[in-house]
C-alpha cells in the first residue's frame, strides 16, 4: 500500500481533519506503544500501520 492510499483510507474513515489529529495523539499497542505518525516515520509499511488501524477502530469493510 502506498502512503498516499494510507492517508486517503484515514481521511475516508476519519474525516480529513481529525485523521491527522489521530493519526499524531492516538497510541497503539499494536505499533509497538507508537502513534501512526510514529511508526510511520520509524520506516513501518503503510500497511501494516493500516492493519493496526484496522485493529483498533471500527472501520467499514469496504475500506480495509
């Protein structure tokens, strides 16, 4: 998964504004205690850190 498909699948669930908000506060134990963001910039694959969204959230079908 590219990083573009990464952020267009959290602004999709999200909305725009507070997927970067989430995407920058929210820890998950999945990432190894980091943030999206975190992991993100530490080189893990966007789709492993979606799968962790996937996870964590309540995220519609057609998006995961």
């Amino acid at each position: 998964m590219r990083l573009t498909e990464f952020w267009n699948r959290m602004h999709a669930h999200f909305g725009e504004a507070y997927s970067e908000s989430w995407a920058r506060d929210y820890v998950i134990a999945e990432l190894g205690g980091r943030t999206v963001v975190q992991a993100l910039a530490d080189g893990e694959s966007a789709k492993r850190v979606w799968r962790a969204v996937c996870l964590v959230t309540d995220v519609d079908p057609k998006l995961s």
